[in-house]
C-alpha cells in the first residue's frame, strides 16, 4: 500500500525528520509514502526520500495559487487511490486539505499534531475559528505531545499521542566522538554551552547570545555552540557582532549529522516560546547531557533526571543553573535504556504505524 503524507516544507525540521526516520525503517515491502510538496522551491533533501521509493508531488502554491493546488492535490489523491492521508499540522489555519480528503472518502484521514502554538496572530485566529467548523467525526487525531492535542482538538480527549521517537542508537553518548568534535572545533577547553534547531523566534536564539554574553562575563571557559540554521540567522549574527563575541558563539549551520555535536556539548539549551514536542531535547537526553528548558516545553519531555526547568523571564535563573552544571565534574553516560522504556526509540513509534496503515491496505 502507499500513504500519502501532507505536507514537506521547505528546510529539514522536526516533521520531515520525523518522516524520514520511519520511512527508512517501516517495512517497505508492505508500506510506501508519498509526499506533497507545495510551491516550487527547490528541497535539497528530497533525494533522501525518493530514494527510499517515494513518489514526491509538487503542486502550486496553496497562498499564491489555492484554487489551482486544490485541484491539483485533488488529482494526485483521486489518481493515487490512497486509503491513508496522513496531514502533519502546526495549526487548523489551512484545512483545505482535510476537506479535499473529506470530500474524496478518503477511508482514512489523519490529522497529526506537530505543535501547541503559533506565533502569528492571523494563523492564531484562523486555527480557532476552523477549529469549530470543521467535521472531526470521521478524522484520526494524532499528537506529538499532550500540549499539542490541546492546541489542535481543543478539549477533545480522543487524539491518540505519538512518541517522536528516535534512533537510540545514534544519539548515545559517544567519548571517542566528543574528543574529535571538540578538536574540530578548537573547544578543548571549554565548557559549551549547546542548542539545535532552526534559528527562527520559536526557538528563541537571541535569548541564547544573550545567555552566553553574560555567562562570558563571568569566565570565558564558557562557549555557546548551536547547531541550525534559518532566517534570523543574519540578524543573530549582527547581535553576536554588537556583543563582541565572535569568539564566544559557534553557529554551524544546517548539519547531516547533528548526533556528533551532541556529543561536543557539555549542556543542552532550550529556550523555546513553545514546542509540540522537542525531539532534540529527547536526543541530547539520549547523549547523556543535562538539559536545561523554558517552562514553556511540555513536561513530558523530562525523561531523566537531569532535566531542569526554567521561566524565561528571568535569565540569572539560566546563568546560574549553568554555572552550577559548570562547577561540576564532567559525567557523561548514555541514556539509551531509559529512553527504550519510555517508547521514545523510533522502532516503538515505526510500531504503531505501520499496524495502523496495514489495517486499511
């Protein structure tokens, strides 16, 4: 059978991650996906989807063009005949998709929760006004995260949670690899400060330059290492500059292999406004690292016990947790069976799935 999966944005982030990481292990002589890309904007990762046997359809803008790519979404699932559509949201702002499937009988829709909220007041308004007009009754409602359920279905009890799960084995800590990383990178003798993610206001970047200019003041030991890219990565840049800690940040940009920066940190940040669920905070905890988050981060993303939370508001909070972590002796373990556990490694989640397709094959 093939499901079909809308939609892939431009850049490599947590859903196309997520996609990627149970294409290549669902068992492909049973399942495949196909995807929906809207608009002409040329994604440099689409390789690693086709390869794997994916048919990946490119159809107009849906802002530019919505009349037009809704006829075309239309003839990519009437033609495909696909008994799953699997629609990954930030937010209900644009149900045409849902209502194309809706309309097509599709046998089964899935709307798949990847957020709790969005930063714009426009996409705001419009998620809640269609949050009320649209038919859920026959829709398979999925999240990542329990905040995420909220923030997509409302009070609605029913959306089934689905672990983001990842590769275990990947993330576990590594010493020979944290050696070479630090050499890389001329970190030796730091202690370093990570983040990973997109450099977007979600992420909440500039909380970081600010965190490290200070933390900076108090030694210089400390170094802040993020690993992304994205749109404020400019305007970050000119922050950096105003400070004057060229020195003190390392950006590196979009990276293939993102498990061998964990390896480097010696703390994980996360200061995000809001998530669905963090993926990176679960594969820094997998590495072994303390993680300090904003409170406003589900709690289900503590799956150890050096997990530590803090409010944004107040950055002496931040600094001195850091320091606290900083003074003390460098342990690193891996967490890989305590994530298995949990239902946070990817086969678990791969699981799930693939019974759940099957059933509609």
């Amino acid at each position: 059978m093939r499901v079909l999966h809308i939609a892939i944005d431009t850049a490599m982030g947590g859903i196309e991650s997520f996609l990627l990481n149970i294409y290549t292990r669902i068992d492909r002589n049973k399942i495949n996906f196909d995807f929906i890309e809207y608009g002409d904007i040329k994604r440099e990762f689409d390789y690693q989807y086709s390869d794997l046997g994916a048919e990946i359809y490119k159809i107009s803008d849906r802002k530019k063009h919505p009349f037009l790519s809704a006829k075309q979404l239309k003839n990519v699932i009437k033609n495909g005949g696909y008994s799953v559509v699997h629609i990954h949201k930030n937010s209900l702002s644009d149900i045409s998709a849902i209502k194309i499937c809706q309309n097509l009988n599709v046998p089964a829709v899935i709307i798949h929760s990847h957020n709790s909220s969005r930063d714009n007041k426009i996409i705001v308004m419009l998620h809640k006004w269609n949050r009320f007009f649209i038919d859920m009754k026959n829709i398979h409602r999925f999240a990542c995260s329990v905040k995420a359920a909220e923030w997509m279905y409302g009070s609605d009890k029913s959306a089934i949670i689905i672990n983001n799960g990842i590769d275990t084995r990947r993330f576990e800590f590594n010493a020979k690899i944290r050696t070479a990383v630090r050499a890389q990178l001329n970190i030796q003798n730091n202690f370093v400060i990570g983040s990973t993610g997109r450099l977007t206001h979600q992420k909440n970047p500039f909380f970081a330059i600010e965190l490290i200019h200070k933390l900076r003041r108090i030694d210089k030991k400390y170094k802040l290492l993020w690993v992304g890219d994205g749109i404020l990565k400019d305007a970050i840049k000119e922050q950096i500059k105003k400070y004057h800690e060229e020195d003190g940040v390392i950006i590196t940009g979009a990276v293939a292999n993102p498990e061998s920066y964990y390896q480097a940190m010696d703390v994980f940040i996360m200061p995000s406004f809001y998530e669905g669920f963090p993926i990176a905070a679960i594969e820094a905890q997998d590495a072994g690292l303390p993680c300090i988050l904003s409170e406003n981060i589900t709690s289900e993303a503590q799956l150890t016990k050096d997990v530590y939370w803090r409010n944004l508001d107040t950055m002496d909070n931040w600094i001195e947790i850091v320091c606290k972590i900083g003074e003390k002796e460098l342990y690193r373990k891996s967490n890989r069976m305590i994530l298995m556990k949990q239902g946070f490694d990817i086969n678990a989640t791969v699981e799930f799935l693939e019974k759940f397709y099957l059933n509609y094959s």
